[in-house]
C-alpha cells in the first residue's frame, strides 16, 4: 500500500466519531430540495445527494469485492459455510442491481443483476477448476471472465451516455479480475501475504470504480442530485474514510474466524489487520501529535486483542475468559471514548462514542459466536452489518471534520462538461483520510495528514 504524505493541519476538534447509525443515507433521503435551497454550506458537506450515491456504491462495490475474495478462500478450503457466504455475496449483488435500478429503471437493474452474478458464476468455475487441477477449464474461467468485461464495459457504455468509457472500463475491470484471481491462486499457493495484500487492493480499487461511477450517473441527472457533484474534496474525505473503517471491520471478521479455526492463515490476515491499525494511529498522530497517535495505538491494539482473546476463549470453552474478554472490551470502549472527549474538548460526548462502539463490539462478536456454533445464515447478517455500520463511521468521521472547517472543502456544483472516465482503472489511488482524487493538496499550516493513492 503506497503512502503520500501531504500537508493538511487539524484542531484537536475535528475529531473521530463513531456514530450509533449505522449505513449510509441514499439520495433519496434529499428530494424535494431545490437547487436554491443547496447553500453554500451544503456544497461543502460530505451528505450531498451526489455525495450518498458515491457512498452507497462504495459500499456495495468494496463489499463485493470482500466477499468474493472470502467466498473464493471457502469454497478453495471445502468450508461448510461456503453455500452462505456465497449467498452474501448473492446478497451484496441484489443491493448493488436495486442502486443500479433506482437510476435506470427495473429494466436495465435485472439487466446489471444478470451480466453481475454472470462474472461471479466465472470466478467460481475458476475456483472449481483449481480444485480440480483441470488447467483447460481456468483458461476457459479466464477466458469467460475477459468476454464479461468486453460486454459488461459496453453496458455501462450505453447506459451512461459514454460517461463511462467502454475501453477504459475494460481496463478497469481487468484489474478487478487480476486482483481476485491473484489473490485467490496466491492463498491456495500458501502465500498468505501476497493473498491478503491483493485482497485489500481489491477493496481499495472498487473506490475508484464508484467515484468514476458515481461522477457519470450524476452528470447524466444532474437534477435527481440537485446539481451536486460526487467528486469533491468533502466526499472524497468521507469516500477515502470509508475505506479504512469498512477495513477494519472486514480484516477484524476475517481474522477471527482464522483464529477460530487454527487456519494457517491466521497470521497473514491478523498481520494485515496491524497493518490497518498502523494507518488509523499514522491518521490520529498527524491530527493530534505523536504521543496522541501512540495512545490511540495502543488502546486500539488493545480492544484487538480482547477480540483475540474471547476467540481463544471460545476455542478452550472457558466462559469465564469469554466473560472477562467481554468485560475488558466494555472498560475499552468507555475509556476510549472518554479518551476522545478529552481530546476534541468535549466536541464529542462520550456517551454517543461508547453506544457506537458497543454496536461495533455486538456486530463482531456476534458474528463469530454465530460462526462457532455453525448459524452460518446468521453469522453473514451480522458480517454485512458490521461491514456496513463503518459507512455511517466515515460519513461522521468525515462530516466532523468538514463541519468544523467548511471554507476548507469548498467546491462548485456539478460542471457543466465532466470528462469521459473508466472504472478505476490505472494504479493511482487517494488517501484513506486525504481530500481529492490524486492531484488535488489542500494545505494548512502545521500537521500532517497521511494521504493513501487510490485508483484514480
């Protein structure tokens, strides 16, 4: 994961919340607002209805991604619940059609729903063919898999008005492929860190598919977004959040259920869970100052290892460590959030982050006590809610921020011509708490905010 270091100074105030809601709002939630009711400050705001398209396809893209790298693993492994995990991903895949559907109509939804679950269907026959050692029926996955996207690009093509590039999308999707593909044959290799970087960088790539997305839908019915533009530096901010929340939620799933399991895994994928955490204490010290990014670090390691601990509980059946896991997680969210309060001055009430994160700790523990005792159908509910509850995270982290320093995040409405683009197709990417897509600095004196590259 490449870093770029730009400089972008805080306050103590413009601090992490972690919201009781969980979600993203749906652009839905802003008709009937005309565009002279659009204030200066909304154009500043991470809410916009522009805004919440490009999160609610952050959403569904970046799980996409997640699920298909998990359900690929299970079904390498024989896992008995590969059947749910595949229906979550089938789940995601509904989701991902009715977004698409509220733009385009029924129609051109079951038309996305179809060409979609085609390209899922493909990297199972490849899954299946590895399995089978039958090398002619992966080049036939593979093959299948390159005609999808010629197709599926030009559908997009057609559907956009050209907003979206075929050729460019092509190229995007191609990478798509390469990462899944090549994460899942690097975990059956046993190259668990190359497996897991991969699955992460297909995550972060799917960013850039909904911002190219998000930026053509809205140019093609600039009035069903009020004239608002989904490609600013306020919800790149919440875009860029986003990322590194829902992260943490899908590495924390991930690595309990290795854990659980004893699977030779467990260390790479708890490997890049610490590597997750490294970049939130990088985030809160640049904000806050190195011994702030310390004690973050440490007290966001900690409630980690509570989670460690009660899996290891769980396997020994020893219910009083489970107990007392629990009851260290509970100690952790009410000093954390005190913590927070202390820092932003009282910005942030203590009480609200606590009731947060508590949802936070239900949603994943939940989670793997569902797991453990085999409710698989259960188990992948409270996945995709945990998974989805760290939408609504980024949108309060990033809202915190722009609230606090509106005049820092000013842009103009929807342009007039937005350009042709691809579906995250070339290598560079923003950052997880940076503002813009690749080329834009906003620069105050002081601190510095680390700034991840996302596919442009």
């Amino acid at each position: 994961m490449n870093w770029k270091r730009t400089a972008l100074a805080l306050p103590l105030s413009a601090a992490v919340v972690i919201p009781t809601a969980p979600g993203v709002a749906s652009a839905d939630s802003h008709e009937g607002e005309s565009n002279t009711e659009m204030s200066e400050e909304m154009m500043a705001s991470v809410s916009t209805p522009a805004g919440d398209l490009r999160a609610q396809l952050d959403h569904y893209l970046s799980e996409h991604a997640y699920l298909a790298v998990t359900t690929m693993q299970k079904g390498a492994d024989g896992a008995e619940d590969f059947e749910e995990s595949a229906a979550a991903l089938e789940a995601n895949t509904k989701d991902l059609s009715n977004t698409i559907a509220s733009v385009y109509g029924d129609e051109a939804g079951q038309q996305f729903e179809e060409m979609w679950s085609e390209h899922i269907g493909y990297f199972v026959d490849y899954v299946n063919a590895t399995d089978a050692g039958d090398e002619a029926a992966k080049q036939e996955a593979l093959d299948n898999l390159k005609d999808y996207r010629e197709e599926f690009s030009q559908f997009l093509d057609d559907a956009t008005n050209g907003g979206v590039d075929a050729e460019a999308a092509s190229e995007g999707l191609e990478m798509h492929v390469n990462q899944l593909i090549g994460s899942f044959d690097s975990y059956v290799a046993g190259d668990y860190e190359e497996a897991y970087s991969l699955a992460s960088d297909a995550m972060e790539h799917m960013y850039g598919v909904s911002e190219n997305l998000s930026v053509a839908i809205a140019d093609q019915f600039p009035e069903k977004y009020n004239n608002t533009n989904p490609d600013t530096p306020a919800v790149d901010l919440r875009s860029d959040m986003n990322f590194l929340f829902s992260e943490h939620a899908a590495l924390a799933v991930t690595a309990m259920q290795k854990g659980g399991a004893g699977a030779e895994d467990f260390g790479a994928a708890a490997g890049i869970l610490n590597q997750n955490t490294q970049e939130l204490s990088e985030e809160i010290e640049s904000v806050y100052g190195e011994e702030a990014g310390q004690q973050f670090e440490e007290m966001w390691s900690e409630h980690i290892g509570y989670f460690v601990d009660y899996v290891e509980a769980t396997g020994a059946e020893d219910e009083a460590a489970q107990q007392e896991a629990l009851d260290n997680l509970d100690s952790y969210r009410m000093e954390f959030s005190k913590f927070m309060e202390e820092a932003t001055g009282g910005e942030l009430q203590s009480d609200a982050l606590a009731e947060g994160l508590q949802m936070h700790v239900n949603q994943l523990i939940g989670a793997f006590d569902s797991y453990t005792m085999e409710e698989y159908d259960m188990a992948y509910e409270d996945v995709r809610e945990a998974y989805g509850h760290m939408f609504g995270v980024g949108e309060g982290v990033s809202g915190a921020i722009v609230a606090q320093y509106p005049e820092q995040f000013e842009s103009e409405m929807m342009p007039e011509e937005m350009p042709k683009t691809g579906m995250g197709g070339t290598a560079q990417n923003v950052s997880p708490w940076g503002i813009a897509a690749g080329s834009m600095a906003l620069v105050m004196a002081g601190i510095a905010l680390m700034k991840r590259r996302r596919e442009a």
